[in-house]
C-alpha cells in the first residue's frame, strides 16, 4: 500500500467516523482524551494527524464538508491526488540531490585527481633532484680522485 492511498483511506475513515452519532461507541473512543493535557507520554488518538492532513490540504470548513457523503468523496479523491503531487514533488526533490551529490562526487573525484597528479609532479621533481645531487657528488668524487692520481 502506497503512502498516498493509506492517507487517503485514513481520511475516508476519519469521515466515516465523524459521520456517526454522537452516541455511539467508536466516536466516543476517537475523540476522547485518556490523559489530562500537561502528562507527557500522551498518545496521538484525538485525531490530530488526520486534522493535520485536512489542514495540509487546505479543506476549508470540513466539519460541515463530512456531513455531505458526496462532498466527503470528492475529499478523499483530492486527497489521492494531492498525496500523489506531493509524493511526485518529493521524487523529484530526491532526483535533484542524487544529482548534486552525483555533481559533488564527480567535483571531489576530479579534486582528487588533481591532487594526486601534483603529488606525483612533486615526487618526479624530487627524484630529479636527487639524480642531480647524486651526479654532482659523483663528479666532486671523480675530481677529487684525478687530483689524489695527479699528486701520486
């Protein structure tokens, strides 16, 4: 089941609920309030995520719209398409950082190549140096062995 169509059957419920009499059981339960309101741990059963949905679907004057199978209906199939929009829209928020990570790898990547290609310049010098170094020594070494030959 489908986030949008679970939404949509909770406010088809929450109507179906509202629809009943004040008498009878299943409304009593669901809009009472176990817990005095300062307790902490009070558990979300008065409804308020359902109210929280309607809100969130700009449903103006629901209370009234329940009483109204017809106009009920139409408010669940709204709330099948909305929750379609807004799953559609939350995809594409997601493709979007898939993307710009996607982006941030590839810059990081490129960064550590770049690193590694300066590191390897840096060594290449190094070793030329080193190679100059040794040719150097050697030919001080090689001079100063001519001169002791010279002098014997």
């Amino acid at each position: 089941m489908t986030a949008s169509s679970f939404k949509a059957q909770r406010i088809s419920c929450f109507g179906h609920v509202q629809m009943l009499a004040d008498t009878r059981t299943v409304k009593k339960i669901f809009n009472c309030k176990p817990y005095p309101k300062d307790h902490k741990e009070v558990p979300s059963t008065d409804g308020r995520i359902t109210t929280q949905d309607i809100c969130q679907m700009k449903i103006k004057n629901w209370i009234v719209c329940v009483q109204d199978r017809g106009k009920w209906k139409e408010v669940v199939e709204k709330a099948k398409s909305f929750n379609k929009e807004v799953q559609r829209l939350e995809e594409e928020e997601q493709q979007q950082q898939q993307k710009q990570e996607g982006k941030e790898e590839e810059e990081e990547i490129e960064h550590e190549e770049e690193e590694e290609e300066e590191e390897e310049e840096r060594k290449k010098k190094k070793k030329k140096k080193k190679k100059k170094k040794k040719k150097k020594k050697e030919r001080k070494m090689k001079k100063k062995n001519e001169k002791e030959k010279n002098k014997k």
